[in-house]
C-alpha cells in the first residue's frame, strides 16, 4: 500500500506527496488554521467543535510539517521528527479517539537547562514529537483566534511581526522625546505563570472543554529528570510550540492595561520596556506595575534585573540606543561580549584543526547569523573591532600550530621574509597571543588572507545588509 492509502487506513489524514520533501506549492501558510465556521474571530468560541477542529485532516498536516522542519531534540520517549510519520500511520487512530474523548494523556516533557547570559539557567521543557505535533495543531487554531485583538505593542512569537521590529520602535519612542525606560523583566515568567490565571484568560475566548481540559493537561504534564517524573502547578516551560502563545495570551492583560494608560511601550514576550518622558514619571510606572502584576497576573518583578533609566545605559533585545538627541541604535556591550565568548569557545576547540574548514563549518555560521540580526545597528565601530579581534584569534592559532621557533623560522621565510626579520620574529621569546598582533603576523597574514579563507567581515556584511 503506498503511503497515502497507509495514512487513510490508520485515520492520518491523507498526507500530499508535497510533505515529504517538506515543499507546499499550495502555498498553505503552516500558522494559519480553520476555524470552526460557527466561530467568528474575535469571539468566544462555541463549546463543542473546537477541539475537532485542531484534529482535522489540514490543520495536522501543517502541525505534523511544522514539527519535522523544526526538528529538535527528542522527548523522554527518544522518538525523533524523522521517526513521526511511521509512528503516526500505526497509532494515530488511537490518539485522535482519545484526544475526542477527552482521555487523551499528555507525556511528562524532558527537562534541559541552558546557561543564561547573564548567570543562571533556563529550564527549557522538550515534549515528545507526538505531543509538539498536537500542541502545533492546538496553536494553529487557537492563533488566529486572539491575533486579531492583540495589542500593535506586542512583536513577539506573532506572525508577521520581528524582534527588528520592536527595536524600531523602541528608537521612535525614544527620538519622540521620552528619554527614560522602565526597563520591566519578570522573574522566571515562564517558570511561574498561575495555571488558573491562565486558564481564566484562555476560558474568555474558548469554552470548548475538552480543548480547555487538553491544554491544562499540557501545562500539567510532569518533567522528567534523572529518570525521575516530578509533578508541576505552576510554569509553562519554555520548548513546546503552544507556550509562546499561551504567554502571549497572560500578558495580554499587561498590553491592554499599559494602552489604557497611554503609555508608549514594545513588549517582546516577556521582555517589556515602556517609554516615558522623565524619572519621576518612571518611578511611578514601575511602582504601579508591580503591584498591577503581582495582584491581577500573580507575577513578579525582577527586582535585580528591572530599572528606570536612560535608555542608552539598558539594552532590549540585545541593542541600545547611542545618548543622542536622535538615538541611533547600537550593539549592546553584553550581545557582544557574548559573541566574544562564542568566538573563544570555538577557537579553543578548533587549535588542532584545519582552519579553513574552522571558518566554514564554525566561525561563519556564528558570525553569518549575529551580522544578520545586528544590521539594524547604526554606529560600525564594534564590527571594525571585532573583525579585527577574530583575525588576530586566527593567527594565534596559526602561531600556536607552528609550535617550535625553528618552524616558525621555516615558515616566516617560506613567506618571503628576510632571514634577519625572520629570525627575530621567530626567536622573540613571547607568548603566542603577543606575536599574534605583532606586525610579523599581520604582514604574513593580512586581511585579504582571510578573505580567500572564506572569513565572513561582519563590517562588510553589515554594509550589504544595511
């Protein structure tokens, strides 16, 4: 039976032979969703048909595709996106009854930890490739659902919108003439949202209860670490598709009661800065939402990490603003320690490699994706210095594989240096991070060295992209 006919007989809809390569010449937006035709946009949905509309044969298509283009680490059952399909054609039958039946049990989701930038860990929970796909299909329904009525303020994890976005906004704010930020970060957000606050929030638009019951269970779904399931009653860990639009649905409440007030802010989920015109007026705002947060959303204040403050001296979204009367954006000093330390950790790994393959396989990935999302940035600086920090890093290597003064000697003449110049830059005495920016090692490796390497110039890239 070919693999259509095997999809159709186990109850997976009919999957179009498109999927397979992961191709949709029907153009279908993969986010977008048929909603109940008894529902309106905007409204409450009805209580029955809901849930049968995130197990229809479209919408877990689209799921079933968006999971196997994400890819991603699998859950605790070790189940992989290339494992799906043939997962499904057996037992999808089974999961769509139970999901209809309301008995339909969510697996415990496998905790990871990331290091933060700024210290500490995030606790990222990955559930099984099953349940992201289902969690897809609830978000892919459920999205266009409260899109419309979401606040213009709000750039995260919303279709059409950026992070880019946002910091363009966040410089009009600014150039408008409100020169303080209330620079507001919740304290582990995604570890403490209420499940009930949230469920409340989710009930004004959906009053199907077996949806209401299935995403409850996902926000319920033990983690599992060390082999060991621990129970959750509050978060909504970070690493399934439907959180980004369950967080979105909380801080609605926020984005709603900023609006009312007149304020100018951008929130990205739930990193929110809001514009005012003095420190005074700051000073209030923040008082006001801590007390706004905690009371309605059962949220806490960062208090460490939350400040009112010129905008030059904070960052949001890993940019900041120049003090000028017309701010111009700018990396921010921690985006580009941080790259500073990727750099490192990857020149620390690769000293016995080949260094062109280094460059292409490690450092231009890194440094490709960092000019992209920096390209917004006005003052070029930083690139210049950084392009020529990575350089020197490179010829450090090149020193340190040389090894003995002796080849360094062989080489240096190899190069065309005098014997008299070669010698004194070979038997120098100094460590290889010295000699590395010495003038030796530029005249032997210059820029355009580099550049035949395939070294990606984050200062050009940033021009062309610009």
């Amino acid at each position: 039976m070919n693999e259509a006919g095997a999809e159709k007989r186990a109850g997976m809809p009919e999957v179009d032979l498109w999927t397979s390569s992961g191709r949709n010449p029907r153009n279908i937006a993969v986010g977008a969703s048929n909603v109940p035709a008894t529902a309106d946009k905007g409204t409450r949905l009805g209580e029955q048909g809901v849930l049968e509309a995130v197990v229809e044969r479209e919408n877990m298509i689209r799921a079933m595709v968006a999971v196997e283009r994400n890819k991603g680490a699998a859950g605790v059952d070790g189940m992989a996106t290339t494992q799906l399909r043939s997962h499904l054609r057996e037992h999808w039958a089974e999961i769509k009854e139970a999901l209809l039946a309301g008995e339909y049990q969510p697996q415990p989701v496998r905790r990871v930890e990331i290091p933060k930038p700024g210290g500490g860990v995030r606790m990222l929970g990955i559930p099984t490739v099953v349940d992201r796909m289902i969690q897809q299909a609830i978000a892919q329904v459920l999205s266009p659902i409260w899109e419309e009525s979401f606040s213009k303020n709000s750039y995260g994890f919303r279709p059409g919108r950026s992070a880019h976005m946002a910091v363009k906004a966040a410089r009009e704010h600014i150039a408008e003439g409100r020169r303080w930020v209330v620079d507001v970060d919740l304290e582990k957000f995604f570890d403490r949202v209420n499940h009930d606050v949230l469920m409340a929030r989710v009930a004004r638009k959906v009053s199907d209860k077996g949806l209401l019951r299935l995403i409850r269970r996902y926000l319920q779904s033990g983690v599992m670490e060390g082999g060991i399931v621990g129970q959750r009653t509050e978060g909504t860990p970070q690493g399934g598709p439907l959180s980004p639009l369950l967080s979105n649905i909380l801080l609605d409440d926020l984005d709603k009661e900023l609006e009312k007030r007149g304020h100018r802010f951008c929130r990205y989920a739930d990193d929110c800065n809001i514009y005012v015109a003095s420190k005074a007026a700051g000073e209030r705002v923040m008082s006001s939402l801590r007390r706004f947060l905690s009371e309605r959303l059962r949220l806490k204040v960062n208090e460490a990490k939350s400040q009112v403050a010129r905008p030059s001296q904070r960052k949001f979204l890993g940019y900041s603003v120049t003090a000028h009367r017309k701010p111009k954006l700018k990396v921010a000093a921690e985006s580009t320690r941080r790259l500073g330390e990727k750099v490192r950790q990857i020149i620390r790994r690769g000293r016995g490699k080949n260094l062109r393959r280094l460059i292409a396989e490690e450092l231009n990935p890194l440094l490709r994706g960092w000019a992209n999302y920096f390209r917004l940035a006005e003052t070029k600086g930083v690139f210049e210095e950084l392009d020529q920090w990575i350089r020197r890093k490179l010829r450090c290597i090149i020193w340190r594989q040389w090894k003995r003064p002796r080849t360094r000697l062989s080489k240096l003449l190899g190069l065309g240096f005098t014997p008299a110049k070669a010698r004194a830059s070979a038997y120098n005495g100094y460590g290889p991070w010295w000699n590395s920016g010495q003038s030796h090692m530029n005249a032997a490796f210059p820029q355009t060295y580099f550049a035949r390497m395939g070294l990606i110039s984050l200062l050009q890239t940033i021009h062309v992209r610009a």
